[in-house]
C-alpha cells in the first residue's frame, strides 16, 4: 500500500518534469510559435534573467556613408535659426503631420506657446514641427502650400522630403536627432512628442531645472518599456520581421509619445544613428537600440504617459507631465491645470491626505484603465 503511493507520486513526479521540459523547449527554441502570451514570457523571462543586448551592435552595425544613407532627405523646411539664443533649456520637437494643422494650432495657443513660457516660467523652450511631406501625391501641393503659409507666419516647422507615413517614423526619428546635433546641439534638453500629446510645461520646466542641477550625463526619461517582444503577426502595424530583429526581447525603451533626454545624451544618440541600420520602422524601439550600443538606459517617470490619458482633477495636475490622446480638450485641460487653485491643492498634512486618496482612487482601480499607473499615487 505504502510502496503503491511512493511509486504513484514518483510517477507523477516524472509527468512533470517531462511536461516542463517540453514547455521550456517550445518557449526557447520553438520561434515560429505566434502566441501573444509566449511572446511576452520568453521576452520577459529574457529581460530579467539575462538582460544583455550585445548582439544588436553586431547585428545593426553598417558603414557610416550607409547610416547616413537612411535620414539623407532634402530638407523643405528648415528653421535653422530657431536656437540662434545662446540660452536654451529645452528644445522640444512635436511629431507631426503635414496635415494636422489644427492640432498644431492648439499647441501654439495652449502649453507650446513660447511667449507665455518666456514670460510666465522664464526660460526659453523652442518648439519645433517634424514632418515629412503628404503621402498623397495628389493632395502633396495643396497642402505643401499651406504649410509654407503656416511657416511664413510662426518659422517652427521642420520639414524633409520623405513620406510622412506610420513605416517612416524612423526616418523622423534621424531627421530630429541629426538636426539637433547640427542646428541646436547647445539646448540643455531634448524632448520628443506627438502632436496628440498634452505637455505640463510649468511641471516639465520645474523638473528639469531641478534636474539640471544634478548630473544629467545619462538623462533619459519616459514611460518606459521593458522586455517587450517583438510582434511577429504579420497583419499587426508593429510587425517585425525575424531578418529585421532576430531576438526575443527588445531592449528597454521609452513610449514615443513622450520622453525627455540631456544634451549629452542627445549626442550619443546622434552618434549611434550614424552608426547602425535604421530600417527598422518603429522608432521609439530603434531609439532603444540606438541607446543600448553606448551604453545609455531609460528611467520610469510615473507622469510620464504612454498610451494614458490623465484623469481630469487637480491632484494629478499637480504632478503630470504628458498626457496622450487630446484634441479638442486640450484648451480646456491647458487652462484648468495651470490655474492657481491646482498649485497646492496637496500642500499640508491635510492636503496631501486628500490627493493621496483621490489619486489612489482614480489610479489604482483593480481592472485595466488606461492611465497612469498606481505607483503615481505613491509619489
Ligand atoms: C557594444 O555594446 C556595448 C553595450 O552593449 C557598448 O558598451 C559598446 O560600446 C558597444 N560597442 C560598439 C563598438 O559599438
Ligand atoms: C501666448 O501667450 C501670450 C502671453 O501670455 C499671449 O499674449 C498670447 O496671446 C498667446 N498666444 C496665443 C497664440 O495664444
Ligand atoms: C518612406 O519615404 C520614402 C521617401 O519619400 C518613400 O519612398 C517610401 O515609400 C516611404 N515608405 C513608407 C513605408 O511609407
Ligand atoms: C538593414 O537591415 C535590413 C533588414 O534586416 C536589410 O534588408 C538591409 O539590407 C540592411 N541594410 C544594410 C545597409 O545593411
């Protein structure tokens, strides 16, 4: 009876650890297994046990004249006196297209006004449009003319003659990195955005004059990234082929939305843009890997959005910095987070007892809401 159970438990047993190594098998070796879940496990199970990414200097690296080949466009636009000011804090490009004229607009009368940020924050912040030109050949002129209008009247767009398409957001990528080392290497800090993006200025400019203080050799911050895999679904916008990227796991990077370097570390990014094949098509994962071959890794800002949109309420005014998704509230939101009454509002013991609630409320919900995460209630 005894013996019975022993050898009934030993069998068991057997099952399964012959189940795990079938499984562990199919994860590690088996690359044409397509399941979301997989994906994710051997990506993360690569991100946090092994963590080395030296094979993408090897496998990326191509001559200089052919790096320089993937961002070589004729410029259309080009505002190269934009950052003639000896002094400036930060030069933030918005990602844009050339037919979104109205958000743009918007920028320039809400948080990307730079006459408000001179007078009202003290710094000077240049703002300037990337983009390539219309993918419709048949609309290219029309629009083109309007843009040249535009420009005429606010010189801060930055324009290449490539087709401003989902696929070529790399090629905007290498238009912002190779215009700032060329035409305002100087600015303290760089920041990319999308034009669907709503930025805190006053927040921003008090962080990163705070942060300027401190060493910023290796500055990058963001909405960051970690062990994502690369989708191998053909259908997906994110597709990307096993010839493009062979491995498991991309190095960490942050959400294109929104992220915030140094100037030291805006060179070395400029450096390795003129060192590595830039055809893979997703940028922001492209600026992971640009990052990775010098040595530069990305750090979580919690008010920082990836996909999120903020709650709308003054304790979280207080502390955002990007929101993504807005069009038509961006006037509102602009306004409502930059009145006085938002600044403060979690000042004494009192104070910050009613934020830290509302904001575990609003953030800490136990199903999926697309926002920031629950460690900002915390912080
Ligand atoms: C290769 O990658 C490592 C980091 O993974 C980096 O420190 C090193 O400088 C790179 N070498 C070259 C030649 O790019
Ligand atoms: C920008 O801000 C200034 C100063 O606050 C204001 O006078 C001006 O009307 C604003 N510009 C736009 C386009 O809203
Ligand atoms: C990217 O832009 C180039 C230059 O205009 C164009 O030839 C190419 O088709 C574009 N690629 C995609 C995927 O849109
Ligand atoms: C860059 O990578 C792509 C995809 O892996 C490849 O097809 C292309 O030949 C490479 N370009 C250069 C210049 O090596």
């Amino acid at each position: 009876m005894f013996r019975n159970f022993r050898l009934v438990r030993k069998w068991k047993f057997l099952q399964l650890i012959s189940m795990c190594c079938v499984l562990s098998t199919l994860l590690v070796c088996w690359e044409e297994v397509d399941h979301h879940v997989i994906s994710h496990v051997r990506s993360y199970s690569y991100r946090y046990l092994i963590n080395r990414y030296d094979f993408i200097n090897k496998s990326f690296a191509v001559s200089r004249e052919e790096a320089d080949s993937f961002g070589r466009f004729p410029y259309l636009i080009n505002p190269q006196e934009i950052c003639a000011h000896k002094d400036v804090l930060l030069l933030l490009f918005v990602k844009s297209s050339p037919e979104n004229f109205r958000r743009r607009q918007i920028i320039r009368s809400t948080w990307g006004n730079q006459t408000y940020i001179k007078q009202e924050l003290g710094v000077n912040v240049k703002v300037v449009y990337v983009m390539g030109v219309h993918p419709n050949p048949h609309q290219r002129a029309a629009v083109q003319k309007k843009l040249n209008d535009e420009d005429q009247i606010h010189s801060d767009l930055l324009q290449q003659n490539f087709m401003d398409t989902f696929h070529n957001l790399t090629i905007k990528l290498l238009l912002q990195f190779r215009w700032a080392h060329a035409s305002c290497a100087h600015a303290r800090f760089l920041m990319s955005s999308d034009d669907d993006v709503f930025v805190h200025m006053p927040n921003l400019v008090q962080s990163l004059q705070a942060l300027s203080k401190q060493d910023v050799e290796n500055l990058w911050i963001g909405h960051v990234h970690r062990g994502a895999p690369p989708v191998r679904l053909k259908s997906s916008k994110y597709y990307v082929s096993f010839q493009m990227y062979q491995y498991s796991s991309y190095p960490d990077y942050t959400a294109g939305a929104g992220y915030v370097v140094s100037r030291e570390v805006a060179a070395k990014i400029y450096h390795a843009t003129m060192t590595l094949n830039a055809s893979l098509h997703i940028d922001d994962v492209f600026m992971g890997i640009c990052a990775v071959t010098v040595g530069v890794s990305p750090q979580e800002h919690v008010y920082f959005a990836g996909e999120a949109k903020a709650p709308y309420h003054p304790c979280i005014y207080e502390k955002m910095i990007t929101s993504h998704g807005h069009e038509d509230d961006v006037r509102y939101l602009w306004k409502a987070a930059t009145t006085p009454e938002a600044k403060g509002i979690s000042s004494g013991f009192f104070g910050n007892l009613y934020c830290k609630a509302v904001k575990m409320f609003l953030l800490c919900k136990p199903f999926f809401s697309n926002t920031y995460s629950c460690r900002a209630a915390f912080s």
